[in-house]
C-alpha cells in the first residue's frame, strides 16, 4: 500500500504536468520540445519487481510510485516528460556508467553523499581503470554534454538527486528530498515560465 502523504504528491505532480502539457505555444523550457511534457505509460508493480530482483535493488519509494502510477519513458529522444531532455527510461538506467554494468552496480553503494568533497574524483573512488565511480545511481536525464542528473539508489545518498559531471570535488546533490521534489520543482519551473532549471 503506498503512503497517503506519497500519493497526494503524486497526484500534485500528476496536476501540474496536466497543466504544464495545456501551456499555449512552444515549449520555453530547455529541453521540453524533445518530449512535449508526454510520458510513456506506467509500468506495472510486477516489470518494476522483476527489474529490482535483477538487480538486487529496491528503487526508492517515491520514484518507484511514479514510474508505476504516473508515467515511464516517452516520445522524446531521450525519453518522456522531465528536467533537461527528459526522463529516460528505467531500462536506460545505466546511461550514465562510465564502464559497462554488472551484476552487483546497482546494488552497490554510491559512495559521495551531500557535503562530501573529493580531492580529486573520481579516482579517489575508483583508481583502478576498471572501476565504476557511479555504482548505485540510475540515470534520470541528460543535461546536455555528456552531463546527466542520476538517482541515488544504493548508499548513504539513497533517494537523493545528483549528477555524473566528474567534477573534481564530486557530484553535485540538488537540495531536494528525493525524486519527487526534484521532478515538481522543475514542474514549478516549467509553471512560472522559465527557459532554465538547475
């Protein structure tokens, strides 16, 4: 049984992409033209449990919610309705490695949190050539140049929004709660007229 509290989230994420969908003209955010504020239909509870047990992972709650309630995927190159160039499918998940996945990379923790700094990462978590320093992570969207915004779903980070960007000092962490803070303030964005979101 889902949360109370989650599924009126939802249902206010579900409203305002409702609206940000009827918005007269072009698209003015970045990005948006890609997938014109569509999602791909829901998964169901069951292709989202077969994803996890393939994986040894449980996706965070919120984000899970969302992809089997309110959409997944869709037209745009990229895929559907979100930040940037849109939110990828769960399938693309591994877009932002660096390496190629195995079994374990999900599950395995994510090792930068908020407020962590790096003297140099990646290699500080990942010296050897072979290492992955995006363990854990899924990837949400592309930002443009090789850069993509990556869910936290293993590690002390878990649920948490950040990005693959190879900064030195690490990943950049959004000041939102989860995936759904992060997903309604761009839909906050999109609702105010912006052209940007960060």
């Amino acid at each position: 049984m889902v949360d109370p509290d989650l599924l009126a989230r939802l249902d206010r994420v579900a409203t305002k992409l409702a609206a940000a969908a009827r918005r007269p003209g072009e698209p003015v955010m970045f990005g948006a033209s890609a997938h014109r504020f569509k999602l791909g239909p829901p998964l169901t509870d069951s292709e989202v449990s077969a994803f996890e047990r393939e994986y040894g992972v449980s996706l965070p709650d919120d984000y899970r919610a969302f992809i089997t309630r309110i959409g997944h995927g869709g037209p745009g190159r990229w895929g559907g309705a979100g930040p940037y160039y849109g939110l990828h499918p769960l399938q693309d998940w591994d877009t932002s490695l660096w390496g190629m996945p195995n079994a374990n990379t999900l599950a395995t923790p994510f090792p930068a949190e908020p407020g962590r700094v790096y003297s140099d990462w990646p290699s500080d978590v990942a010296p050897g050539d072979d290492d992955e320093p995006y363990t854990g992570t899924l990837a949400l969207s592309d930002q443009g140049c090789g850069d993509l915004a990556i869910l936290v779903v293993s590690g002390p980070a878990r649920g948490r929004v950040t990005d693959n960007s190879g900064a030195p000092t690490g990943p950049t962490f959004t000041n939102d709660a989860d995936f759904l803070g992060w997903y309604e303030r761009w839909l906050d964005a999109v609702l105010a007229g912006a052209t940007h979101f960060r």
